[in-house]
C-alpha cells in the first residue's frame, strides 16, 4: 500500500478574516520580506486574484511572481496589494531597549 500525499496549502485553511490576519501577522514576525510577499501571495489566492490584479494596475502573472517569495516586489506593490486586499501597515515601538 503506498502512502499518496499532496501539497499543504495554507490558501485553503483561511476562511475567515481573523485567520487571514493571524497569518499576515504572523509573516510580518518573522522580518523575512521574501516570506511576507509569499504570505501576501497566499492570501490573494484565497481572493481573486485578477480582480486583485486589475486593482494594483498588473497582470495577473506579475501579481503571482511579485509574491511568489522568489520576486522582489517594490514596497509600492506591497502597500497597494494590502490595502486592496483591505489591510493596513501600522507603526509600534518595540519592546527592545534604545541603544
């Protein structure tokens, strides 16, 4: 009997928007830029991605490179896919003491 396995898609486990939150917060924890673009990447599958890409003014194949986590998208394009996907950068303090 062979064992047959597939892919884990995280795509298909955010069906909320408190889950697609704790995901982007969580890629936002890491510092990796690649990771947060590919997180952003997932997220936008779990929406339409051709109206997404329409929205950001790109085609929808620049839109999958851009987050693909091997692309280096622009900061603009960061910024333009989250506030199309309806989310928002905010600035804190870290708890880190100033040197």
């Amino acid at each position: 009997m062979s064992l047959k396995l597939r892919e884990f898609d995280p795509a298909e486990y955010l069906d909320t928007e408190e889950g697609i939150e704790e995901f982007m917060l969580a890629a936002f924890e890491t510092g990796d830029p690649a990771f947060i673009a590919k997180s952003l990447g997932v997220v936008a599958k779990t929406r339409n991605i051709s109206k997404l890409a329409r929205e950001v003014g790109m085609s929808r194949s620049a839109l999958y490179r851009a987050l693909s986590g091997e692309g280096n998208p622009e900061f603009a394009t960061i910024a333009k896919v989250m506030h199309a996907l309806g989310m928002e950068l905010t600035v804190s303090l870290s708890s880190r003491d100033a040197a």
